[in-house]
C-alpha cells in the first residue's frame, strides 16, 4: 500500500514576491512579457518542476529568446552548512534548467550524459537566485548546454556544461 500523498499548498506552487520582481525587471530587460513552459502534468512528481511533489522545488521556467530561465529561493531545508544552499541542489537546479529546456523545446525527455560543474561561490539560503540554460550546441540526438546560477549581487555561484541526450521518437 503507498503512502498517503501530501498536498502541496498553493502558495509552494506560486512565484514569490521577490522572484516576480526579477521576473519583471528581466521582462523589462527584454522589452516583452516571458511566457512561462507550461507544466507538463505527466510529470507531476518531478522533484524539481512537479506541482504534486510535496517536497519538490516547484520550479517555473520561463522562455528566453534563446534559452530558458527559472528563479530559486532556497529554504533552511535546502541547506548543507548553515546558511548554505546544499550543492547537490544546485546541481539539481543546473540540470533541470538545461534538461527541461531540451524537454519542452523537443517534446520528448533529454537524459543528462555528462555534466561538468563548477562551483565559484556560496548560495546563501533565503536569497533568490537567477538560473539561465543555452543550448550550445547539436548533433543528432546529442545535446550540448550550457548553464549558470547567478546570485543577487550578479557573482556567479556555479556554472554548467552538460551533454544530454534526446530519447528516441
């Protein structure tokens, strides 16, 4: 017998207000509203975009003339030391704005090959962060990305090349 499933509240579900103001202000940047990737409820349970996942990260991304974007706010649970963003979840954060932009973008799952990783410095938990994915390069079904995790003051705190492959039609 499975568990009972835990609701997710809506708020959990929405921007906060802080993201919305970045979302803006990149709106601004680009002279036009970003149309959000819709959610694919299929993959409710996703940890990082799923809006059924009571401990996911409930991700928005948005479409960027040649990429994707998504913000992140990390709470006290996404911590390792204290005060820090735990770097598995960057990490996360890294592959799912790159992979997910493949998904929607192609229509069908991209799985991660290969990520190459660096961390340059801290993600401070309560602080939101700009995460931004390019693809960079293709052939055939082979997929090269490139990511970045920006955090408020415009430092870098992790970046990200990875080689996805597309499933097969």
């Amino acid at each position: 017998m499975l568990p009972n499933k835990k609701s997710v509240s809506p708020e959990d579900l929405l921007l906060n207000e802080t993201e919305k103001n970045l979302l803006a202000l990149e709106e601004e940047k680009y002279g036009a509203p970003l149309e959000e990737m819709p959610k694919d409820k299929q993959y409710a349970m996703c940890f990082a975009c799923g809006e059924e996942n009571p401990i996911g990260l409930h991700l928005h991304f948005f479409w960027l003339p040649d990429g994707v974007l998504a913000f992140f706010t990390p709470r006290p649970e996404h911590q390792s030391y204290n005060g820090r963003m735990h770097g598995g979840l960057i990490t996360v954060l890294l592959d799912e704005i790159m992979g997910n932009y493949l998904f929607k973008k192609e229509g069908v799952p991209a799985y991660t090959a290969r990520i190459d990783l660096r961390f340059r410095t801290p993600v401070q938990i309560g602080t939101t962060i700009r995460c931004e994915g390019h693809e960079v390069k293709r052939k055939g079904r082979l997929v090269i990305m490139e990511g970045i995790i920006t955090n408020p003051d415009g430092t870098v705190a992790a970046e990200a090349t990875s080689t996805l492959m597309l499933e097969k039609e």
